[in-house]
C-alpha cells in the first residue's frame, strides 16, 4: 500500500513540525504546501487579502498531482496543507484515488483554540501568512466528516505523542 499523509489545519498549527517528525520517522517524501502556491497567492495573503476558492484550486491541483506522481512511482508522501475545507480535501485526494493499486491519503487535523493559534502566529516571523488572516482561515476551516480517513489533533499536545497518533493513524500497531 502506498501512502499519503496531509498535515492539515490552519497557520500556526504547527504543521510543519509534525509533518517533518513523521518524516523523520518513515523517511518518506516531503513537502510544504506553502512551496506551490504561485506568488500571486503568496503576494495576496501577505498583503492581508484572504484567497478565493478560485485562487486555490490551482494550487490543490498541484500538490495532487504531486502526490499522485510519487503514488504511481509506489513512494509515499507527506505533506503540509491547510486542507480547510472537504472540497478542497476532495481534490487532494481525486488524483490518488484514480492510481492504480491501494492509496490512502490520510488527514492528520491539527486543531485548537483560536487564542493559542493567535499566540503562535504573533509569535511567528519571516512567514507570508499575516496573524489577521487567522480569522477567516479559523472560519472557512471544515472540520474531517466521519467518512474521511484522518484523525483530529490537539495542537496542545508536544510534538512526540502528536506523531505517535498520526503514525498510529496511517500504520496501526507502530
């Protein structure tokens, strides 16, 4: 079976660390969402101007497309991605549902309370993604329905037992 990890949640969630610990741990192919994005987006967000779900098809296409071409190459994949809402988890996961052979594309949700998000992001530098966007990520953000293969996450939690659970999530009994 090849799989796919999605980091997911909004910015500050810590993402990055869990997705790099899990790497770390399997040694499987990384990448950061944020590295796809055209610098339209980049310049949009940075500039205080939430995205249109017409800005980030593109983008979502892009990163399924990515994990679609290591899937078919058998190499699995973890990446960071806000994921906020179902359809956009939808895209994700259309290319690697259509390969040949088991898939799984796995969401990992980092989530948590909006004040210790707000704490993490005022805390946070050299980063495109300003502390006023929180909000209206906060607001479109989806939580996973029952059907979709995730697990949910305190974002409270250290590091270590956060990537025990995503690890229990794609390979039960690690």
């Amino acid at each position: 079976m090849t799989g796919h990890v999605v980091v997911m949640g909004v910015s500050g969630s810590g993402k990055t660390t869990v997705a790099e610990g899990v790497v770390a741990r399997t040694g499987w192919i990384f990448a950061e969402a944020d590295a796809f994005h055209p610098q339209a987006n980049i310049d949009k967000m940075a500039s205080g101007t939430p995205l249109t779900d017409e800005d980030r098809w593109p983008w979502l296409r892009d990163l399924a497309a990515w994990m679609a071409e290591h899937g078919a190459k058998g190499e699995n994949t973890v990446i960071t991605c806000s994921a906020l809402k179902r359809v956009y988890r939808d895209v994700l996961r259309e290319d690697v549902a259509a390969l040949e052979g088991e898939h799984r594309v796995v969401f990992a949700h980092l989530d948590g309370s909006a004040e210790v998000l707000a704490a993490r992001l005022e805390g946070r530098r050299g980063h495109f993604m300003p502390a006023s966007l929180l909000q209206s990520q906060i607001d479109t953000l989806e939580d996973l329905d029952p059907d979709e293969d995730g697990v949910r996450l305190d974002l409270t939690e250290p590091p270590a037992p956060l990537i025990d659970q995503v690890m229990g999530s794609v390979a039960p009994g690690q």
